[in-house]
C-alpha cells in the first residue's frame, strides 16, 4: 500500500489534494443509471469506486492556455484532416475547423440538428465561435472544442486522468443516492436555476441575458454536497469510458488497472448509423448549456451521450482526477 493510500485508510486524516482545487470523493457503493428516462441510461444497477480525488470545477480556457503555451500543443480542430479517414467528405469539412452552435430565426423540428449545428472554420479553442471570436471575458469559463486526444494530452502534463463514467457519475451525485438531480428532485427548487441549461425555446430563444446563453463562468453556480461546480450544465465532460450500450446490466466497478477496464468495450463503441466510417466514440457526462426541458432532458448525473473521439464541439469540456496509488 502506498503512503498515500495508507493515509486515506486510517479515515478522517486527508493528505493535501495532489492539484490545486482538488476535492477528495470517499468512494462507495451507489445505484448508477436510472430506469426513468433514455434507454442508454438503463438499467439502474449497483456500482462501486474507490476513493479519488477530482477537480472541483471544469478546465478553464486559462489552465489550458498554461499547457499550450508550456507544451506547445496542437489541438484537434487546428489541424487539418485526413481524407482517409472521412470517405466522401466535402473539400471544406476537411479544413481545421470544429462544431458550434448557432442559435436559429424560429422553431425548427428538434429531430434535426443539422439546423443548429455547424461546421465553422477556423473554430478551435482560441476561437471558440469561430475565427472572429476570441478568449476575452472568457477566460474562467471551460475550455471547449477539445477532443479526446486534447484531454488526454493536458491529464499527462497536469498529472491526472480522465474519470471513468462510474467515478464520474458518483461525484456528480454529492451523496444524494437515487436523487433526480445533483441537487435533490427538484429542477429548480423555489423557481432558482441550480445549473447553467437552458432557458426558453430551444433552440432560437434565450430567456437569459443578452451573451450569457452559452458557457457561464466555472462555480457561477451553487456546488453539489461535495464541493463539486458544474457537474450538470455549463459544458458536458469526456469520460474514459468507450460508449456501449450491449450489455449495460452488469455490475459496474471503477477500477482502472488495465487487466480490468472500465466501461465499455472499443467494439462496440462505433456507430451503427455509419458504417463506413470507424471511428470509436467516448461516454460524454453532465448535459451542457444547451439541454433543454422539450429537447434534451440530460442535465442529470445518470444522462450518458456518445461522442466521437475525433469531435470537438463549442459545449464539450472536461475536468480531471487523481486516483491513490
């Protein structure tokens, strides 16, 4: 056993977080998914982590500005793709660009999100509106357009890694076993809006101030029981778990040495929607800015989203744990 380990065994003695802004979650037994809602969620079945530390809010632009600039570091949407690995993609889709969400004139069907989602050239994380738009004022909210090979580059350099949906799930939960949300039942308790999601007509009508209708500012909303900001809302969080739903019902352990892995299996991970096109996808956690009450009810721990891991998108961050070795 480790000294830390050791330390975290004798109970109410806690060494100092291994990063700054670190919460340490005590890890136990819950019931991870839910049988109420999307059926990726379901079964509700039993779960167990052991303890881990984990950041108490979101990366921030700042923090993974301090990597780039330290590392030199070149994210996914700057860089240009290979067209073999996109079979059929139009000449412009091929540009470093990433995807950001473009409020529409009016309703629209919610079963197209084609209508306000695009392609933008020249958006990436420095620009996370496009080529135009910029990092001022935005410096404390998450950093997005960040895909999976960007997150596992900053958790090596910071010295941390990605949760996995278990781990994640139960800190988002803040010790409320089998509650709604990870504030208690309640959406908005006394009318107060507990997450930043979305408020109005989804997606062409915001009810909030004018420029607050995307990302909010880390901790600008109230922590759950652990101390944890933004585990719901704001931005969803990668995972690093492979997305499956092929055989959810079996018990769910957190434990991450590599002859026992987590989540689900590479696989079963690609999309069966597109078969020509192989590319595995990772558990997404937390809903974003964007979930809606009439379009994507997501804004709970137990709510899963598939992404690929060569996406990036304007409402995608991450945050990062440390387990006891």
């Amino acid at each position: 056993m480790s000294e830390l380990a050791a330390e975290l065994s004798q109970g109410d003695r806690r060494p100092a977080p291994p990063r700054p802004g670190m919460v340490w979650i005590p890890g136990g037994r819950f019931r991870m998914g839910s049988d109420r809602h999307y059926p990726e969620e379901a079964p509700a079945r039993p779960a167990a982590v052991d303890g881990f530390w984990i950041d108490a809010r979101p990366v921030t632009n700042q923090e993974f500005a301090r990597f780039v600039e330290e590392t030199g570091w070149t994210t996914f949407a700057e860089i240009p793709a290979d067209p073999a690995d996109y079979p059929g993609a139009l000449p412009e889709l091929l540009a470093p660009s990433s995807v950001v969400f473009t409020p529409t004139l009016g309703p629209v069907p919610l079963t197209d999100m084609q209508a306000w989602w695009r392609y933008v050239q020249g958006a990436d994380w420095r620009h996370p509106y496009g080529p135009q738009s910029g990092l001022k004022g935005l410096e404390h909210h998450p950093v997005v357009h960040v895909a999976w090979r960007d997150v596992e580059a900053y958790a090596q350099w910071a010295g941390g890694e990605i949760p996995t949906e278990a781990e994640w799930e139960f800190a988002a939960r803040g010790g409320l076993e089998g509650a709604e949300y990870a504030w208690g039942d309640e959406f908005t308790p006394a009318g107060r809006a507990m997450a930043n999601t979305w408020q109005g007509d989804f997606p062409y009508r915001s009810r909030k101030p004018p420029g607050t209708f995307r990302t909010s500012a880390v901790g600008a909303f109230p922590a759950n029981a652990y101390g944890l900001y933004d585990m719901i809302g704001n931005v969803w969080e990668w995972t690093r778990d492979w997305w499956s739903t092929a055989s959810p019902g079996a018990p769910v352990s957190a434990c991450c040495a590599p002859s026992n892995p987590v989540g689900g299996r590479l696989e079963d991970s690609f999309d069966p929607r597109q078969p020509e096109i192989r590319i595995p996808r990772k558990v997404l956690k937390g809903g974003s800015h964007l979930c809606a009450p009439s379009y994507c009810r997501r804004y709970r721990p137990a709510a899963r989203h598939a992404q690929p891991v060569d996406t990036s998108t304007s409402h995608v961050g991450f945050r990062l744990v440390v387990r006891p070795t």
